[in-house]
C-alpha cells in the first residue's frame, strides 16, 4: 500500500488528516496564548479582587459562595503572587481542563474526530470561554467541575460499570463547593436516570445513592458553616431567588443580549438548536446520554429565560450549561451526518460558520482591551467601568499622609475590594456595613484602627448613606477623585478624614451594619429596599 493511500485510509477512519488536526491544536495553543495576556494586562474587576480578599482568609464558607473560588485563587497565586495572572490562573486551567472533557464526552459518544474538533472549537468562538474565562468568577469552577460531572455519567453510560458514579457525586460535591447553580443540574442527573431503560437497575443500586452521599460530604463545609451562622449564605440565595420585581422587557432583552454577545451571535442559536435536536431525540429514543447533555442546558436556560423577565441575571449565571450545550451540538452534527439527514449540510455549515465568526469576535474583543486605547463603548463599556481603581488609590495614599490617616472605611463591598487589591493591605481597609459578607476574617489589624484617624472613600452617590448617623464618626471631606478609563469619567469617589468612631467588625446580626443590602438594580423588592432604608433612619 502506498503512502499517500495510507493517508487516505487514516483520514478515512479519523474524519480528520494529522494536518488538520495539528492545525487545530496551534489555534488551540495561540488562544490560550490570548488568555494567557488577557489575564496578566487587563485589570481586576472588582468582584475578581473580592474573591482575591476572600483567599486570604481561613474559613470553610462565605456569605456570596462556597469557598471553591477562593481556593483556584490561593492555588494560582501560590505559583505567581499577588499579581493578574496569579488571580486568574484558575481560569485558563479551568478552561483547559473543561475543553479535555468536552472532547472526552464527544469522542466516546461519535468516535469521530470531526465531532471532536468541533466541540473543542465551539468554546473558543465564544467571547466568554475564549476570552474571558481568564477573569475569575465561583463560574469558573462550577464549569469545570459540572462538566467532569457529566463526564462521569457519560461513562457510566458507556461501561454500564456503577462506580462511575462515585466519581460524578465527587465532582457533584465539588460543583456544589464552587456555587450552588450547581443544583440546577439535579433534574438532568434524575432524567438520566428514570427515563431510559435502566431506570430499574440504576434505582436499585447503591451507587447512584453513595454517590449522593459522597457529593454531600464534599459540601459539608458549607452546611457546617451555615449551620454555624443561621443559615446566612442560603437567606442571601433565597432573597435573590425569589424577589418579585415588576415585569420588565428590557430585562428580558438584557438577558438574550447577553447570550448572543457572551456565546455569540452565530453561536448562541447553533448551540441552542443542538441541544433543541438532542433534546427531541434522547427523549423519543431514551437516549440517556442524549437526555442528560440537552436537559442539563435546556432546563436552566428556559428558568433563565422565565426569571429574566422580572430579575436581572448575571452575565455569568448562565455559563455553566453553555460547555455541555457545545458537546450536544458537536453530537448532533455528527448524527445528522451519520444518518444522512437531509439537514445534515446546512447544520455542519452553520456550525462552522459559528466556529470561524466566533473566534473572530474572541480576537477582535482581544485587541480592542489589550492593544487598543480607543473608548468605543464609552462609559457602557462593561470593562472599562471597573477599570481606574489605582487613580483613585493613589489619591487615597497622599491623602493618607497629609491628615496621618492609618486606615481607610467605605460602603460597598467593591470600592473596599478593589483598595484592598490596589493597596495589597498595606494599611487596613473596612466596609464598616453589610458585615455579614466577612464573617470569620481575620484581625484587619485593629491596633491601627482603634482611636486612629482614618480616612472614609465612597462613592459620590454614597456620601450621605443613613448609617454614618447612627455612629459618633465625624466627617471631614477631603477631595473628589475621578476614576476614569481611556479619557472617560466612569465614577467619582468623596475621600474624607474620619475621626471619633471605631467600627465595629462583629456587629449583631438584627443590626443594620451587618445585614447585606438589597439593591434595586440586583432585582430585589423595591418595598425592601424602602423598608431597609427606613430602620436605617428610625434609627
């Protein structure tokens, strides 16, 4: 046999010749490249250096989130320091390690390299996955571990072996310790389970139910933090999960925009109608795998779509599904193709139109935020408002050493995040309200605070919050500093010395300095938020 007939047989039975596929692997290498800069050039944003404090401190839970997001944080600045790239280099391993299971799940599904390359590209024509999965978020780590998840059953649905399942409730309890999303995933799981034929079998085994146990177990710091602490983060979930704000289109909108944006204008409904053809199919042929990949998408996503309508829905929320959205889609193109359906061509053509206008878009967002200086978004520009922070740090400092000022107070969890990135705790920073968010810190270093001057940096908008009347503090403002980004004024901050009070780091929880805020723009009950407001004055 000749060479090049060689050639043929091996591109025969991969769908895909050793050119290709090396071709495919450096696109690979130079995204992650992209990721790689992105992470180390662009600024926190201010909830990346929230979760940056909360690797500081020793404690099994917080408030927000399980602890997951602190540990990635902990692991990639061990390596380089308090640094961008430290923060974030969770993230590129979290991507890494979600494309090896996506194109795990897929190869055993089709054993076809087609499928397989497809479905390790789709995540890099997504904004999102391509780009800014370097920024962390508790996402980051639930999109790794969901995805090893449905790894797990994949193989149990392949070796018919039941310890399989052990290893999807550890990375169940894992996903479960990166943020509670993670349950949104249960009714995939259960479908898995009780529709195909296996149902019996699966039922009657230990092993699905010790997988529980395990993924329980792993969750144990949380309930035991929680249980310490009157269930706090769970209240926290389940104000924001059941608020029930006015009907708003414009939120809908909101939502969808996002999608289209974060996973792409081509990509979203590609990715949508593979998982809409896996969903029809696994359910009319009991397909478990089938079942499990478009059900773990298309229920969260039609709760989304419902609750947006009412509730403003974080970019983020949503990005868990979106991986295992890209292994339906990938599987679907392939079926079609193997069936010879007559909508085989048109899918395929529209796949790779996704992969190809995708990574176009991921590039071009790349050079728009690290090569250019050009403010085309202007202040809608979702990564120049949380960019500027040093400006306003640098003010601070001078302002710190004209009044002798050792520690510095604010209101908002970001403003008090991002002076604790820029400062890297040289001197104490306090959020003297919503405590509740840092139960369990450690010592900021009271000595400094305690019968010192201290200097107050809020927000314009902030400067006449009713809790500063109910403490004996006396305010002396300072300066107005600009935090701006390419030439635009995003915010403005008051800087102020701060004389005769000392906050109070453990304030009772029926106080308003520990309770969090309800804020309007996050979806909470306009009557809360008045509500709020008037205890803050009644008292």
């Amino acid at each position: 046999m000749t060479t090049a007939s060689s050639d043929r047989d091996r591109r025969s039975a991969s769908g895909i010749s050793g050119r290709q596929l090396g071709g495919v692997l450096l696109l690979i290498v130079l995204m992650t490249a992209l990721r790689v800069i992105y992470a180390g050039t662009i600024d926190l944003r201010t909830d990346e250096a929230y979760y940056w404090t909360w690797s500081k401190e020793s404690v099994l839970s917080f408030l927000d989130h399980p602890p997951m997001i602190a540990w990635f944080i902990r692991f990639g600045t061990a390596i380089f320091g308090d640094t961008t790239l430290g923060v974030r280099l969770g993230g590129i391993v979290a991507m890494f390690a979600t494309q090896l299971l996506l194109a795990d799940i897929v190869r055993r599904i089709t054993r076809d390299w087609r499928a397989v390359v497809l479905a390790v590209l789709l995540p890099e024509a997504a904004v999102y996955y391509g780009l800014l999965m370097a920024k962390v978020a508790p996402d980051t780590a639930l999109i790794v571990f969901a995805m090893a998840m449905i790894w797990s059953l994949v193989r149990v649905a392949e070796t018919d072996d039941g310890r399989w399942w052990l290893l999807a409730g550890a990375f169940g309890g894992l996903a479960l310790l990166s943020k509670l999303t993670a349950l949104m995933l249960l009714p995939a799981v259960a479908a898995f389970v009780v529709v195909p034929d296996w149902r019996r079998r699966w039922l009657l085994s230990p092993y699905p139910w010790l997988a529980i146990l395990i993924a329980l177990a792993l969750f144990s710091p949380v309930l035991i933090w929680n249980a310490m602490h009157d269930w706090a983060s769970f209240k926290f979930q389940f104000v924001r999960a059941t608020v029930a704000p006015p009907l708003s289109l414009a939120r809908f909108g909101e939502f969808l925009g996002l999608q289209f944006s974060l996973v792409g204008p081509v990509l979203f409904p590609v990715a949508l109608s593979g998982v809409g053809f896996t969903l029809w199919r696994g359910y009319r042929r009991r397909d478990g795998v089938a079942i499990l990949l478009s059900t773990a998408v298309a229920l969260p996503f039609g709760y989304f779509l419902w609750r947006s309508l009412t509730l403003r829905i974080g970019d983020t929320w949503p990005m868990f599904m979106w991986p295992i959205g890209f292994a339906a889609t990938a599987i679907n193109v392939w079926w079609l193709r193997v069936h010879k359906s007559r909508l085989a061509k048109s899918t395929a053509a529209w796949a790779t139109a996704a992969v190809v206008s995708g990574i176009a878009i991921v590039v071009a967002t790349f050079f728009y935020y690290v090569v250019s200086d050009k403010p085309w978004l202007g202040r809608l520009d979702p990564g120049g408002s949380e960019a500027g922070y040093e400006q306003v740090a640098v003010r601070v400092e001078a302002e710190m050493k004209t009044v002798g000022a050792t520690w510095i107070a604010t209101t908002d969890y970001r403003t008090y995040a991002m002076l604790r990135w820029e400062l890297k705790d040289r001197v104490p920073v306090i959020e003297i309200n919503e405590r509740a968010r840092f139960i369990g810190f450690k010592d900021p270093g009271m000595d400094r605070i305690r019968g010192r001057t201290g200097l107050y940096v809020v927000r314009q908008s902030d400067v006449n919050n009713p809790l500063w009347a109910l403490t004996s503090a006396r305010r002396e403002p300072l300066a107005d500093v600009v935090r701006s980004w390419r030439g635009i004024a995003m915010e403005t901050y008051a800087v102020g010395k701060l004389s005769g009070w000392t906050p109070e780091l453990s304030p009772p929880p029926d106080t308003p300095f520990y309770r969090w805020h309800l804020l309007a723009d996050e979806g909470a009950r306009p009557s809360a938020v008045r509500d709020t407001n008037e205890k803050f004055n009644a008292r």
